[in-house]
C-alpha cells in the first residue's frame, strides 16, 4: 500500500479535497469508509485505516459513506503516474475488462499469469482482480440506479452482475441500502434519465484548465465524429458492447455529461474513457508546483493553471490520428480525417444532432484506406501496415500496454518513429512525462519562453514533462 498515513490524516483532519480519489479513510468504530474530505467529524487516529481502493476496504468488510459517496471522486493518478503491473491493471479494470473478459483476459492483455496478476495486485492494493471489478460494478450499478429509470433487474446485467441476487447483496455490502433505497434518495436531488440516457456529474480536482482542453479539441475536430465548442465538446463512441454518443460541458467544478448509450452495459467503459480523454485524474496541484519552479514556465503556469493532457477515447484511433497528421498541420489533419471519417465511417443509426459518424475501424482502413488517402506514399503505406496490424490483432493499442514494448511495437513501422510512438504514449496511455522535442510547434513555444536547450532544461521537469509540453504548445499557439 503506497498510503503515507500520517500525511494522509492531516489530509483527512483538513477536509483537503485534493486528496479525493488518491486514498480511502476507513473507520473502525463506525464500520464505513470515507473519501478524505468527508464532511463528518474527524475520527481519532487511532480508529482509522487507510486502503488505496475502496475495494481493499470493501474486502476488510466496510461499506461506502453516503454523506460523502467517496465512490464518486476522481481517480487516483498513480494509476498513469505508475507505468507497472498495478497502474496497468487498474486501467484495465476501469474500462471494464474483467465483466467482459474475466481475471483470464486481464492477465492476458497484461502477459502474465492469472496466479501472479491477483498476487500482484492483492499485496499492492489489498483486492484481487475480482474485488476491484466488484467495486467498479457497484459504482456503475449506483449510477444506472440514481440516473436512470432501468429496471432493477436491467441495471444489474447492465453493471456487469451475473445474478440479480449477486446484485442486491453487493449493493447492500457496499452502500448499507438496497436499490430502492438509493433511487428514492436520488429522486430528492435530481430527476432520473430515460433508458438509454444518462446524465451525470463528473468531478475533477481544481484548478482544471476546460478552456484550454476544449481548444486542443475544438481545433482537432473531426466532422461527424465530433463537435466542440468554446464550451462544449461531443463525439461519437465506439464501445464494447454497442455504440454511443457523449455531450461534455465544462462548470467550474465538475464537467456535466449527457451520454447516449445503445447498451447501458458500456456506461462504466464510456465514463472511464471520457475520464481520461479530459485527464480529470491528475493531481493539478503537484504538476503546477513543481512546473512552476522553472522562472521560464512560471508564468504560463499561473495564466493557466491545472493545465491538462489530453487523453483517448480508443487507442488505435490516436495511432491513425497521429499517422495521419505527420508532417502537416492541425488544419491539414482535420481536413483529411474528416475526409476519412466521411468515406469510410460507420453512420450511427441515430444521429445525435450533428454527430452521425463512428470513426473509422482498422479493420475498414486496411481494406480501402488506399482508395482515400492522400498524401506521401511512404505514409500512406504505413498507415495501411498499421491499420492491418491492429485489425489482425498483432499491434494490440490499450490502456493497460506496456509502455515500453508499445514504443518498440510502433517504431518496429517503417515511417513510426520517436514523436509518434511518444504522442501515442501520452494520450492512450496518459504517461505524465513524454516530451516530443522533436515537435516543430513545442520547440517554437520553448524559444518564446526563452528555452533554449530543451533537453537540459526539461530534465527538471521530470516526472511531469508532458504537462509541461502542454504550456509549450500553448506558449506557440498563444503568441503566434
């Protein structure tokens, strides 16, 4: 457990909200567990535990507060902070693999034994593979309950349940009510969605920079696939077990997301990816202090703080993104794929007002991408090989990748070198620090800020290099 306790109940004695998500307070003498900033009254020290998941607490037998829902907090970014076994897994889990693939599907995206993975995982974080899935279905069992007007029995085979008892008995462990229960107390607050929409409250930790993420979005657009504004940002989702489409609107402290889902199944695998294409884990506060220290970002970092990375909704779609946007400008790029997405595009059987497309599949772009693409041959060649390696399977792009042998994957492409491999590792995988010295538009944004010798200088910027890659780009796009 990577839990500093004393730090963490000086966390937990000032209410510091930065903290959520990052660890989970237990107490003994009421039997609940809490996210540090829970409005009751500081337990003494002696009653407390301190777990990093709330599943390590749902296994040692405490149930989740329902003052402060510590379910529903950001994410822990140690999860993209730690490249190893663990961070690995918990991406894995989040997007919903175990529901869909077991403890064996698991292991096997991340190449190693069922037996060591649950090893590995129960001494990290104190659950196994089958108590945190457990925990990310009770929390999209208590989403599908509060928000929408499923039927019981839906919402339990929605969230992954293999049983309505199995259900029932996991939400009165977790939540010290049954689902009756929580809906009534949810109707007090808000009105429930129809069936197949979902509104929700996404939280993040402040400062978070939304103008700033809308912009990179906004400017990277592809027609029917996706729509932004200066507030606003939409897409079209591809899912595991259907299609769907998400609105996102950016409020000072929390995003509101309206999803439209073809399968309510998908509900826990589009939140985690939409968490992570806004980078709504990062702990803004530890990237800023330490950017903040070199007198050349200081001031970028105050004009913008809580500045965010942004993440990906499907990995082998940043891959031909980045493929397709060598070499050429943001405005070139987006004109091709919207080019792409127009000819090879699955159409959604229901559009979403100006969302009607799916992106295209690789399977689709090795098949006929020749017959659209334009540009160097070479590059057309490479996207070709690409998409025909991820279509066979042989070129596996997700969020539980090693980063390394992922790197090596990618560059093994003739034409796929450092910047795309590194540009593919930050969005798919949200490393925290990847620099791509090698971008045209970073290096002008360093020479405006008065960097000369980047590679010296962004030594110091280690562990956070992507964020600080962020304020380069907007030093270029800010000043030209």
């Amino acid at each position: 457990m990577f839990v500093d306790e004393d730090r963490g109940y000086r966390a937990v004695a000032s209410r510091d909200p930065r903290f959520d998500g990052q660890f989970i307070l237990a107490v003994r003498t009421t039997g609940i567990y809490c996210r540090p900033s829970c409005p009751a009254t500081t337990p003494k020290r002696r009653n407390v535990e301190f777990y990093a998941t709330a599943a390590a607490a749902q296994a040692a037998g405490y149930r989740a507060c329902r003052r402060c829902l510590p379910d529903a907090v950001p994410g822990s970014p140690e999860w993209n902070l730690r490249a190893d076994l663990a961070g690995r897994a918990m991406r894995l889990i989040s997007d919903g693999i175990v529901e869909r693939e077991g403890v064996t599907g698991l292991a096997t995206r991340l190449g190693y034994s069922e037996r060591h993975v649950t090893r590995m995982l129960t001494a990290e974080l104190g659950a196994s593979p089958l108590a945190l899935a457990r925990a990310h279905r009770a929390h999209s069992a208590r989403l599908l309950i509060e928000t929408t007007t499923l039927s019981f029995a839906d919402v339990a085979f929605a969230a992954g349940f293999a049983s309505i008892r199995q259900f029932n008995d996991t939400i009165r462990a977790v939540f010290a009510a049954t689902p009756t229960q929580l809906r009534v107390g949810a109707k007090r607050h808000r009105p429930l969605s129809t069936a197949g929409k979902v509104n929700l409250r996404l939280a993040f930790r402040q400062p978070f920079d939304g103008t700033g993420i809308l912009d990179f979005l906004k400017s990277r657009a592809v027609n029917g696939v996706e729509d932004a504004s200066e507030n606003s940002y939409a897409r079209t989702l591809r899912l595991p077990h259907g299609t769907g489409t998400a609105r996102m609107h950016p409020s000072p402290d929390h995003i509101d997301c309206t999803l439209r889902l073809s399968d309510m199944r998908d509900l826990g695998s589009a939140v985690a990816r939409l968490r992570r294409l806004f980078d709504m884990d990062a702990d803004p506060c530890a990237i800023d202090e330490l950017l903040s220290t070199d007198p050349a970002l200081e001031p970028s970092v105050l004009k913008t703080p809580g500045i965010r990375v942004p993440g990906s909704v499907d990995g082998p779609e940043i891959v031909l993104r980045a493929l397709i946007g060598q070499q050429i400008s943001v405005a070139a790029a987006r004109t091709a794929l919207s080019r792409l997405a127009s000819a090879l595009g699955e159409r959604l059987e229901v559009p979403d007002g100006s969302l009607t497309t799916l992106f295209p599949t690789p399977e689709v772009i090795a098949e006929h991408g020749a017959e659209v693409l334009t540009g160097p041959r070479k590059r057309i060649e490479t996207i070709i090989a690409v998409s025909s390696a991820i279509a066979s399977g042989s070129l596996d792009v997700h969020v539980g990748a090693d980063p390394d042998e992922l790197t090596a994957a990618l560059e093994s492409f003739s034409g796929i070198g450092p910047w795309t491999s590194g540009y593919v590792k930050m969005r798919v995988l949200g490393s925290p620090d990847i620099l791509l010295p090698g971008d045209v538009a970073l290096r002008k944004g360093a020479l405006k800020l008065g960097i000369a010798d980047l590679a010296t200088r962004s030594a110091a910027w280690a562990p956070w290099r992507s964020y600080a890659g962020m304020h380069l780009w907007r030093a270029d796009s800010r000043e030209s």
